[in-house]
C-alpha cells in the first residue's frame, strides 16, 4: 500500500496525549496516530450506521473494511441491524439472480 505524509498541527495537550500513548505502546507517535485514524474511521462508519445515514456497504467503506468484517465489528459493539424486512427480500432476490 502506498503511504503519504501528511503535516497536521496539533494543540500541546494532544500532542502529550499522543507523545504519551506512544511511549506506553513502545511505538513511535506517526504509529500512534495511524492507529488513531483506522479506529476514528470504525467509530465514524459505526455512528454513521447507527443514525442509518449509511448502509452496511458504505460503513464498511467507510471503516475500511470489508461487508463482512463490518457485520462482525457490528456484533463485536453490540449494534443492532437496521434493515428492514423489504432489504432481506431485496437480498434473497439479487441472490436468486446470480444463483
């Protein structure tokens, strides 16, 4: 996977937020940060969901990740499923199609 560097600033009590998570984790601050990112996008896609401004495709998008590990995410924070009986139906349909 290609990386990019990105410059951020940040405000002093981040910053020695961040210096110090670092140091408890042995790893050094642009780890920290980049760990930080992939849970922010999880935690974005799982409020995003909640609120049923996406579905389950683009909260996986948005963590990431792929359709199933989005659904075990959902399991593993307890969030409950917001389709509804007339999305099971259009499942089974597209199902049939390509079965």
């Amino acid at each position: 996977m290609a990386t990019k560097t990105l410059s951020i600033r940040v405000n002093d009590d981040d910053y020695k937020f961040l210096s110090s998570l670092a140091k408890e984790e042995r790893e050094d601050v642009s780890k920290t940060v980049r760990e930080l990112v992939d849970l922010g996008r999880v935690v974005l896609a799982i409020e995003k969901y909640k609120k049923s401004e996406a579905s389950i495709e683009k909260a996986a998008r948005i963590a990431g990740v792929s359709i199933s590990k989005m659904m075990d995410i959902f399991r593993e924070y307890g969030i409950e499923s917001n389709l509804e009986y007339e999305d099971y139906l259009k499942g089974l349909k597209n199902l049939k199609k390509v079965w």
